[in-house]
C-alpha cells in the first residue's frame, strides 16, 4: 500500500491510497486524473438531477400532474421516476373505444389497467415512487398480471406459469 497525490480533472488534489502492482496504481492514478474528484462529482450529479427535475416537474405541470409531496430530495428523485413512468409504454393504454372489449374478462382486465393508470397520474407520495421504483416502468400490465393470476388462483387453486 502506498499513497499518492491525485490531481483530480477539477484542480482538486487528494491523497489517496493504493493496493496492489505497480502497473495497476498509474492506471489507477490516470484513471483518476481524467475525473472530477469525489466532491465535485456529487455536486455536478446533485445539479443534473435537480435540473432533470425541475424539467419533469415543468413537464408534469403541462400534462396537469398534481404536484408531489415529500422532502426535497424525494421529490427530485420521484419527479424523474415518474416521468419515466408516465412515458413507458407498457403504462400507456388504447383509448377505451378503440380497444377490443369483447368479453367480460378483457372489459375486467382493462378496467384494472385504466385504475393502475390512474394511480401512477395521480399517486403525489414521493415515497410511493420511490417504494415502487423497481416495478414502475411496467406497473400497469404488472397489475393487470397480478389481477390474472388471483382471478386463475380463484378458479384452479394454482397460479399462472
Ligand atoms: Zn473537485
């Protein structure tokens, strides 16, 4: 183990310390030199997801979104989260008339997907986004999955494979 002096791309110097052959520490040191030290990379990322949210949060007052609720910090993040929500595909539904609703199931099934949608235009707890934020991208055909599987758990005991 040694130390070094870095001299990060922003002019911050640091020491920091190194393991391991020689080759392996400059390749770290260059490595190092080509970014911003740690302070200053947090503070350009906190700046980037501020501005991204104060874009979504722009954008979510056109769409007529209502506004979130949450510590400033979860709002940022749930603001971009449900931008990105919003605008995927697998959450976006047919208009109700151009669907084809011809059986009690699909009319069932569609209701599930306008209810989950409405959810995700209207749900304004930051921390709901944040909670769900694994499952958000694909959270309507999600729910109408999950409706499937309980109305086939209700007929036949067994789940859909
Ligand atoms: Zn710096």
């Amino acid at each position: 183990m040694a130390q070094y002096n870095v001299t990060y791309l922003c002019g911050h110097k640091e020491i920091v310390r190194l393991f391991g052959p020689g080759d392996g520490r400059r390749a770290e040191l260059a490595r190092l030199g080509r970014l911003d030290c740690p302070n200053c990379y947090k503070k350009r990322r906190d700046a980037e997801h501020k501005a991204e949210a104060a874009e979504a949060a722009i954008k979510a007052q056109d769409l007529g979104l209502p506004q979130l609720v949450g510590s400033e910090k979860q709002i940022v993040w749930a603001e971009s989260l449900r931008a990105a929500a919003l605008a995927s595909p697998t959450n976006t539904l047919i208009p109700e008339d151009k669907a084809v609703l011809d059986t009690p199931e699909k009319k069932g099934l569609y209701d599930i997907a306008k209810a989950a949608r409405k959810q995700l235009e209207t749900e304004i707890s930051s921390k709901w986004w944040i909670d769900n934020r694994s499952n958000l991208c694909r959270y309507v055909v999600q729910c109408m999955a999950d409706a499937r599987n309980d109305w086939f758990k209700g007929l036949t005991g067994e789940e859909v494979k």
